[in-house]
C-alpha cells in the first residue's frame, strides 16, 4: 500500500538491505538496473526500546513527521525522499 515494489538480500557482513522502486517518484527509467540505478539512501532502520519516545524526539527536534499510521512497535517517518522506520 505504499506504492512502491523492493527487494531484500543480504550484504557480505549479513546486514539485511533493500531495493525499493517509490512509483509516485519521477524518476522512471528504461534502462537496465545496475549500479547507477540507485538513487538515495532512501529508508535507514532505527531499533528502540521506545518508539514514542524517539518519533517525539524526530518530531521536536527536526520538525520530521509520520509519513504513515503505524503502531508502538512500528513507526515510518519522514517522507518518500527519506524515511526513518523505527522499530
């Protein structure tokens, strides 16, 4: 529901890693992915004891806002062009 397709692989130190295509992004391509496909660091993982607790310090501190409802245990925030997913 977020408009978007990905894909999920491992890096070499076990680090899980996604590719994500944001189809409301203009930036549409006919040529073949390869490394200079990627764009943005587009998502970064934060992992919390509180997800409150940090989403209000992103909101106070950085003006960064719910980019979509989510729970106590999970929280997006930002927006299409970079995303905090606090967990």
């Amino acid at each position: 529901h977020w408009n978007a397709h990905s894909c999920y692989f491992l890096d070499a130190a076990g680090n899980l890693l996604e590719f994500i295509a944001r189809h409301t992004m203009p930036n549409a391509s006919r040529a073949g992915f390869d490394s200079d496909s990627l764009l943005s660091v587009s998502e970064i993982g934060l992992v919390t004891q509180s997800v409150p607790d940090i989403a209000e310090q992103l909101r106070s501190r950085f003006s960064v806002q719910t980019y979509v409802s989510g729970s106590n245990e999970f929280l997006p925030m930002g927006n299409e062009h970079g995303l905090f997913i606090l967990v």
